[in-house]
C-alpha cells in the first residue's frame, strides 16, 4: 500500500507518494505562497494530491508543518512563518479527500523518517535540525519521538544562543533560528557584501543581490574569499553553539543536520564538530555525538509525513 506524505515549508510545498518501505513512488512541488489565506493554500495542497495520485491508490495523508501542532486533533496552532493561527489543516484536507489525516511539525515528521529510513536507523537518541526558512528540530529519545506536551514542544530553533541579538520570526531575540537558519545565512552574506565590495560573493551571484542564496559565502570561501569565509565560520560557530547545548540537554548518540545548507557536506560539518568536539560538557575526552547529514535529504520531510500515517 501507498501513502501521500505533504511537507509544508515556507517557499514550497512537497508531496509525494510513498511506498511501506519509505520508496518515493512519485513526487511534485508547488509554491507555497504563504501570505495568501489558509483556505486558498489548502486547496492547492488537496489539488496537488490529486494529481500525484491519479489512478493511483492511497490509504491515508500525513502532513509535516512548521509551528506548534496539536498533533490530536490535525491543528496548527500557531505559526509564525507561514503566519497561521488554528488553522484545521486535518479535517479541511480530510473532508475534502475522503481520507484520513494526519498532521505533525515538518521537523518532527523529518526526525521520524530520519529515524526510521534514513541517517539515525543505527541510532536510538537522536536531534534532527533542519535548516531552512526557519531552524527546526526533532528529539528521538529511546527510540520514541519526544513532541512535549500537547506536541507543542521540541522547538529548539527558538533556544536564545545570543541575548538581545538578532529577531526572530517568534517575535524574541537571538534564537538559533536567528543565526542558523538558511534566511539567517542569507542576511549575514548580504550584510557582509555591503562592506565588502570587491568580494568574490559578488561574482558569485552575478552582482544580483536577489541570486545571493546559502551557497554564496560557501562558494566564495572555496575559492579563498576572506569576508566569504568570515560569514561561513561565524554561521558555523552559531550552529556549534546550538548543537551544544542539544548535547549538554540530550547526549544523543547523533545529532541529523538537514535542509539545503548541509549539501556543503565538510565545509559545514568540519568547522562544526570540530567547535562541537572542543566545547562540549567535558569536553574532547567525553562521550562523542556523531554529526551527520540526513541522509533522505531534501525528501526526509515528505517520507517523514508518510511514516505518521503507516501504522
Ligand atoms: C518553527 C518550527 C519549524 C521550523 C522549520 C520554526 O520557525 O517554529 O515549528 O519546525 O521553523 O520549519
């Protein structure tokens, strides 16, 4: 049998049809045009499952969102980047398929299909941080999805690491999300561009300033770029600082980086375990966490949502 699992983000929305087995049958992506009403991107979603499953058959949706989902009852209760409030994703998706559905934040159901398909099925306690529009987490402890109360919880993007720093899309200062987020990374090359004007982030994006992405500063750092490699260590330093304190909370066994900034595989990683390895509670000598990128990459999110509705 067939499952549709949905990732919400905040530029798209994929879908796909998944096989038990975690095989993606099919896949498509629209954009997801956030500011629009709710009603209207919901819509798009119920169109876009119909089309991907068409002569197809399916038992049931799973749906990852961002924000705090009161997984219960299929409600997303409050998101800040995709500017939701209890919003029944479950039951309007359901009553217009016939199916049922099931909802969890989008880095929850990442972890899950991490856990179960991907980069932690070794693991039994593992941190998944997806880095994208926003920083999100999902925490495998004993083998079991750790969601908080009401699974409202696991939101380690919005840990503060720097106080009164930059704002969040949360409305605080200084969250994780603030700094290792891919729209954090993005920011911090643009600003450094500004004073850096004969930097090669500029040949980079074609001295078009709506190109800069978080390749940017990567690809320039590549190349020796001194302003391009400060923006790349100071992203990896803040990340290190987050990944701390999820091992000084967890000890995990593995902490599963995903989103589009980890295809820079050891340019990001390096720096990280390295900071990771020096500061961590005990320091070198203590037990070591594995970092690892995921390894159903940008797919982790729709085979995740699927996973919530195979048993
Ligand atoms: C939200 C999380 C979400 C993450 C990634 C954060 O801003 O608070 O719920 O998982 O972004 O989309």
């Amino acid at each position: 049998m067939n499952y549709v699992g949905i990732d919400i983000g905040g530029t798209f929305i994929k879908a796909g049809l998944v096989d038990e087995n975690g095989g993606i049958v099919k896949k498509s992506s629209v954009p997801t045009l956030a500011t629009r009403k709710w009603e209207r991107v919901m819509d798009d979603i119920v169109a876009q499952i119909n089309r991907l499953t068409a002569g197809a058959g399916y038992a049931a949706v799973g749906v990852g969102s961002p924000g705090a989902i009161d997984s219960a009852n299929g409600v997303v209760e409050y998101s800040p980047n995709l500017f939701w409030k209890d919003v029944p994703l479950a039951k309007y998706i359901s009553g217009a398929l016939g199916k049922t559905v099931k909802v969890g934040n989008d880095a929850n159901v990442a972890a899950l299909g991490e856990a179960k398909f991907g980069a932690g099925r070794d693991y039994s306690d593992v941190v998944m941080l997806t880095l994208g529009t926003g920083v999100g987490s999902g925490i495998v402890a004993g083998g079991r999805l750790f969601e908080g109360y009401r699974s409202m919880g696991a939101e380690i993007g919005h840990m503060v690491i720097r106080e009164d720093g930059e704002p969040c899309g949360c409305g605080r200062r200084g969250c994780l999300e603030a700094y290792a987020s891919a729209t954090a990374l993005v920011r911090d090359t643009l600003s450094a561009m500004q004073i850096a004007k004969n930097s090669l982030m500029w040949e980079e994006c074609g001295n078009d300033l709506n190109k800069v992405d978080g390749r940017t500063s990567f690809a320039a750092a590549k190349r020796g770029d001194e302003a391009a490699k400060r923006v790349v260590a100071a992203y990896a330093k803040s990340l290190a600082e987050g990944i701390i304190n999820i091992i000084n909370i967890f000890r995990s066994q593995a902490i599963i980086l995903g989103g589009g900034v980890c295809a820079q595989g050891d340019a990001l990683l390096n720096p990280v375990r390295e900071y990771v390895a020096k500061h961590r509670f005990g320091g070198s000598e203590s037990l070591a966490t594995d970092i690892i990128t995921a390894r159903l990459g940008g797919d982790a999110g729709v085979i995740g949502a699927a996973c919530l509705v195979m048993e």
